[in-house]
C-alpha cells in the first residue's frame, strides 16, 4: 500500500504542477485538499479530491487520520487567508498519522530581516507555527519562477505576471544592482524534485532547487539570442525601488484592470529590492538536483525557446 499525500490547493497554481508529477511518480497516493470537488478534474488528475473547511482544523484532523496521510504538502494561494494554512498546520500536527509538511512556500526561505515585505512576514509566521510543533518540515526553496517568461505557450497554471523582463514588450527595468544573480525554476521542474522529496528518509530544513541561475543582464541577453531582437533596457535605482515605483513595461498597461498601478509597482518594486540584496540567490551545498541527477531542470533558455522561439 503507497504511503498518502494531500496536497492542500492541488488544483490550480503551483499546486496543480506539484499533483501531476506526484501522481506521475507513482510512489505515492495523492489526495487534494480543496473547497469543493470537480469530479471531471480529479479524473484528469488522477487524485481524489476531498472538500475541506480550513476554517475547523478537527475536521481537517479526522480526513487526514481517516486516509492515513503521512505527508501535507500545501501550496494554498497568496490570497488565501494567512488562517487558512495555521489551520491546517494545526490540524497536521494533531493528526496521529501525519508526520511530514512542507509549507506554501515555494521561492525562498525568507530571513527575520526580511520581514518588511508582506509576503516574508506571512510566512515568517507560518515558520514559527511549524516550529511549535513535531512535525518534520521542510521549505521547498525554487527562487523564481520560470514560467513567466515562457507565456503563453509553455505549460503552467501559474496566473501571467511580467516582472524585470518583458519579452513580448522587447524592453527591461533591471532592478538594483545588475550583476546580482537570482535563481529561477520552472514549477513543472518544482513538481518532479517535490515527488523526489518525498521520498527522503531526512528532510533537511531548507531542501533547495536551482533551475537556472542568472544575472538580469545575462537573462536578458538570452532573450535577445532566442527572439532575435534588441531589448530596450534600463536600471531602476535602489532609491527608485524604495520609493515604491519601477519603470512601467508595456505589458503592465494589461494588467491594471485587475491590479491598479499604484499597487502593482509597489509590489514590484518590493520584489527588485530583494532582487537587490541577493535574497533570491542561493548557493548550497547540497541541492536536490544533486540528489536527484535523474531530473534535468529546464534552463532559461529552454523556457524562452518554448515561449518564444520563431
């Protein structure tokens, strides 16, 4: 019989990626923890979906005892109420079954003193729940994601966002210093080593995944190579940054509809900052692509390619 996981927020975003290559591995059961249950889309995942109250952590306990759940994953969305995943940590902690939980995450083991930025101080809290509890965890640390840079022919459940470099629009706003690298991961790449994970005996407290690393400059550079076109490229000071504003890129005109511009750049310019200070560039010692050399990630390059190659 499999060892089970659940999955909570498996079918859209990084979630729906981590799913698919859990069920592709085979080792393990997938179960996903969801609001309500699409039978049509448990069939295309191959999982059972069960409907979960995040907001009554004992009824989260009984389906995790009741399946026998060894593991949680969760990958619940950035507009998720910060409760929703203290309950359910709170619930896995309680289960006498399940032992193993990897936060959503998925980016960054963020520092205290990274805790200015909004989205770092949520999961600094999430970190101090885990803490306070028996359960071995680990953060899944990916840096950036790829994807973004593959719209819209590459295959992801991630929402479209432009960031630093917008290839449709030919143009750059490199953030900060310019040779400051930042690692970047395809989440189809994030969903294979998350299989692989699994399946550790000992999970170390940060388990680290590098699909690529790049400066901005470099990054754009292969932009250019793979479109065959010159990139209209221009540096956003630090004070620029902290000010709350970026250079505005064509595509961002698209997004203001759903996300007024004041809002948008300073969620960005936030982003440049940590760009800035290194926080998304790791060396480790030890990655899961050295564990698992099974598993090719996919390069910036190839990212491009799909996207964007004529």
């Amino acid at each position: 019989m499999s060892p089970v996981v659940a999955v909570a927020g498996g079918t859209g975003s990084i979630g729906r990626s981590v799913v698919e290559e859990i069920v592709a591995d085979g080792k393990f059961e997938v179960i996903v923890l969801s609001r309500k249950i699409d039978p049509e889309l448990e069939k295309t995942l191959g999982a059972r979906i069960l409907a979960v109250d995040y907001s009554n952590p004992d009824t989260i306990v009984a389906l995790l005892e009741e399946n026998r759940v060894d593991a949680v994953i969760s990958a619940l969305g950035g507009r998720s109420p910060p409760e929703q995943e203290h309950g359910l940590i709170q619930a896995a902690a309680k289960s006498t079954v399940t032992k193993r939980y990897i936060p959503s995450v998925w980016g960054v083991k963020y520092r205290l003193e990274d805790s200015w930025f909004p989205i770092a101080a949520s999961k600094l809290a999430i970190f101090d729940a885990l803490e306070g509890t028996d359960l071995e965890w680990t953060v899944v640390a990916n840096g950036f994601f790829l994807d973004y840079w593959g719209v819209p022919k590459i295959k992801t459940y991630l929402s479209p966002m432009t960031l630093v470099l917008d290839v449709a629009g030919k143009k750059a706003a490199i953030p900060g210093n310019q040779n400051k690298p930042v690692v970047f991961t395809y989440t189809g790449d994030v969903g294979k080593f998350t299989a692989k994970l699994l399946t550790l005996d000992k999970w170390e407290p940060v388990s680290y995944v590098v699909g690529d690393r790049l400066t901005w400059e470099e990054f754009v550079q292969i932009a250019e190579e793979v479109t065959g076109e010159k990139f209209e490229v221009t540096h956003d000071s630090i004070e620029l940054l902290k000010s709350g504003k970026i250079t505005e890129l064509p595509s961002h005109v698209y997004a203001y509809d759903f996300y007024p511009k004041e809002a948008l750049q300073r969620m960005l310019s936030q982003f440049g900052i940590l760009f800035d200070q290194g926080v998304f560039d790791f060396q480790p010692e030890q990655t899961l692509n050295d564990l698992f050399p099974e598993v090719k990630a996919t390069s910036a390059r190839e990212v491009l390619e799909i996207g964007w190659k004529k």
